[in-house]
C-alpha cells in the first residue's frame, strides 16, 4: 500500500501536505483521471479494487 500511495503521489494523482494526503484535482482527459475512475469506483461501491 504504502508503494502505491508514493507512486501515486510521484505522479502528482494525490498531494501530500503537513502530513495529510489529498487527491489532486484531476485533469479530466488525463491519463492519470483515466486510470483512477475504476478505483474511485469501487471505493465509494467498498469494491475491491481490480487486479
């Protein structure tokens, strides 16, 4: 987990400030926006994330 929240953070998907960790606003045609949709998905549904 803690890989892919610093992946995610390196790809400017979520910011991290004094501690806490956001989600950057997404560029809406981004690549990044793209992949996060299925995963936004399933968290607000508490999925479990694909793969």
């Amino acid at each position: 987990m803690a890989r892919l929240m610093k992946m995610l953070t390196r790809r400017s998907v979520l910011v991290e400030d004094m501690g806490q960790t956001w989600l950057a606003e997404p560029d809406v045609d981004g690549e990044e926006a793209r992949a996060l949709r299925p995963l936004q998905a399933a968290a607000i549904t508490l999925q479990a994330a694909p793969g």
